[in-house]
C-alpha cells in the first residue's frame, strides 16, 4: 500500500525509474565529440555583447535562448520531486522543458502526478510530452493530454530496448511515428536517448514527414551501461560505446531538410555555441542540470543555467556573431579524426 513517504503502490515502473536516475549520475559520457570544432580566433571585435540576439525557432515557437531542458525521469515519488524542481527551473528562466516518457502513467493512472506537476509548476511555459515509438496514436493523444502539451517527443532508444532486461524491439516504430505525427494537433519531434542519429535514419523520417529531431548523440547519459548495470549477467557489456557522437550526429543531419534539435552530453556554453554553429536550432541539457540538482540541490542548478544563459552572448561576440544566422557563418576547423569519419561518410562538412 502507498504511505507518504511512497506515495504510489509498489510496481514495477517506479523501481526502474528510480534505478535510472541512481544510476543516470554513474554512467554518463565526457566525450560527445564536440571538443574536436574550433572557432578561428578573431583579435577585433565586430560585435558588443549587448547587441547579441540568441533567440531562436522551433517546434512553431520563438524562444528567447536556444537552451532546453531535456527529458529525464517521471513515475516515481522521487521522480516526482526532481519533475518539480526542474518545472519550477524552467519556469523562471522561460525554458522549454521535456519530461521523461510517459509510459509508465499510461500504464499505470496513480502515477500520473509524478509528470503532471511539471505543468502545475510550469502553468504557462512549453512543456514536451514524451513517449517511445513503440507506442499508439491514442497514447500519444493521451500523453499530449495529460500535461497539456505544446508538442510531443518521440524517443528511439532501440539499443537500451535491446539491452534492458523489460526491453522489446519490434520493427514497426517507424509506422507508429508517422502515425503519431498526422494525428496529433501539436507540433512532434523525434528524439534518439543518447545513441545518435545517422543519414539513413533521418532520411527515413523525413520520408515519414517528421519535420524537427533531437540528434541526441553518444557522450551524455549512457543508457547502454545503465541498461548492462541493471542486469545480474552484464551481458552486453561490450556495447558501452555504442552509437554516433552528438557531432558526428549533427554532421549526419547535414541533408535534414528540417530542423535540428542538438543534444547528448553538452557540457558548457562553447559546447552550445559549437552544437548551434554546426546546425543546431537548439541546444538540450539534462544530465548537465541533473548533478548539480541532485548533489547540491534546485539552487544550483538553476545558478548553472543561469550563468550559461549569461555568457552565451559573450561567446557570440567573441566569434562576432550577433545571431545565430551569423554564427552560422562563422570560421571553424576540425580535428583530423573528425575529418577522417566525415571523409568515410562522405559528409559535406558546414
């Protein structure tokens, strides 16, 4: 039976949402590959910070900054908390923000509360709801409904399914998705969980009419080793570094004839500027905002996004870039491995 201090019925979803997140602070990358761009330096400034704009487009809204948060967790009391907080962060700083899927309140109504608090802490901010491709039209309305959504994330996460002991793969996600996408009356994005996306995959759901992705590349959180931790045989150790880095993956989305949405792993504000430069509309952060929030609480998450938010205009104005329109245009160059895989994938590089 539920108690305050375990507010839902013992199941199953909340125990795994809550091993995620346990487990979401020990395995997460430190290289998304975005180290090996470089700005050429530039000794006279073009640009004043105060003439910086770094608004942005996407899923049909203007945004005053390219930052979102990204999806993270939902269905557990603990999940619950962190949802809050993160609202609340969003809420203040004018942020979009992506909850965790929301399976498990489909599954399971009572847990429904641990995802619907971000929109009581956030009433009037853009909020994502979030679900896997496995899932149905009516679910995606349902989720859509449940917090009153401004648009709908779509997670592919084939290599956590595959490794993760309740996992399933079926080959008919990309029907679902296009499915989804007609019948939903807000705008959808298709978001990979940390594995990257390639050519092919973004040419097939361009083909199925998704207009928006999250790229979300290998170097952020690694679902592939929280996944083998879970499990009493480790079996699939091997796969830790499995995937696309978040700039190979950018790279790969060059041919998109949509927008790009960048994440996985993002560290700091040149890694955004890098991520925006190479194509990006916008830059998502979880695991970023996650160890702080979690080790030194909501205050100093909210700091670190606070400080990012404020030098993101210096570092326009050091490339002198007073946009993103012109920080597109800005010089840059790659390290020779970097090279040498856009060289093998016959990548046009920007």
């Amino acid at each position: 039976m539920p108690d305050s201090k375990h507010p839902y019925p013992k199941n199953p979803y909340s125990r795994r949402k809550d091993e995620h997140l346990a487990l979401a602070t020990r395995f997460h990358g430190d290289d998304n590959g975005l180290d090996q761009v470089h700005f050429v330096h530039q000794s006279l400034p073009a640009v004043a910070t105060d003439q910086v704009d770094i608004g942005t487009a996407f899923l049909g809204r203007h945004f005053p900054t390219p930052l979102y948060i990204n999806a993270m967790t939902g269905g557990s009391a603990r999940a619950k908390v962190i949802n809050g907080q993160l609202a609340t962060i969003a809420a203040r700083l004018h942020l979009p923000l992506a909850t965790g899927s929301l399976s498990a309140a489909l599954k399971l109504p009572v847990l429904a509360d641990s995802f619907t608090i971000v929109r009581e802490n956030d009433p009037d901010g853009f909020i994502l709801a979030n679900i896997g491709a496995d899932k149905t039209v009516a679910d995606a309305q349902a989720a859509v409904r449940l917090l009153a959504a401004n648009a709908l994330q779509i997670h592919v996460n084939v290599v956590q399914e595959t490794i993760m002991p309740e996992g399933s793969v079926t080959p008919d996600w990309l029907a679902h998705i296009q499915a989804i996408a007609a019948a939903v009356d807000v705008p959808v994005v298709v978001k990979e969980v940390g594995f990257g996306m390639s050519a092919e995959t973004l040419a097939q759901l361009a083909a199925a009419g998704i207009t928006t992705v999250d790229i979300s590349g290998r170097g952020g959180t690694n679902f592939a080793e929280i996944e083998n931790a879970r499990r009493p045989d480790h079996a699939y150790a091997y796969l830790a570094d499995w995937g696309l880095t978040t700039v190979q993956s950018v790279l790969e989305s060059r041919a998109f004839p949509g927008t790009i949405l960048a994440s996985g792993g993002i560290r700091d504000p040149l890694q955004v500027l890098k991520a925006l430069r190479l194509g990006a509309s916008g830059v998502g952060v979880a695991g970023a905002v996650l160890r702080p929030l979690e080790k030194e609480g909501p205050e100093a998450a909210e700091a670190m996004l606070r400080q990012w938010l404020a030098q993101l205009p210096a570092l326009f104005a050091l490339v002198n870039a007073d946009t993103i329109t012109a920080l597109k245009k800005q010089p840059i160059w790659y390290d020779e491995l970097l090279l040498s895989y856009a060289r093998q994938r016959r990548l046009v590089l920007p």
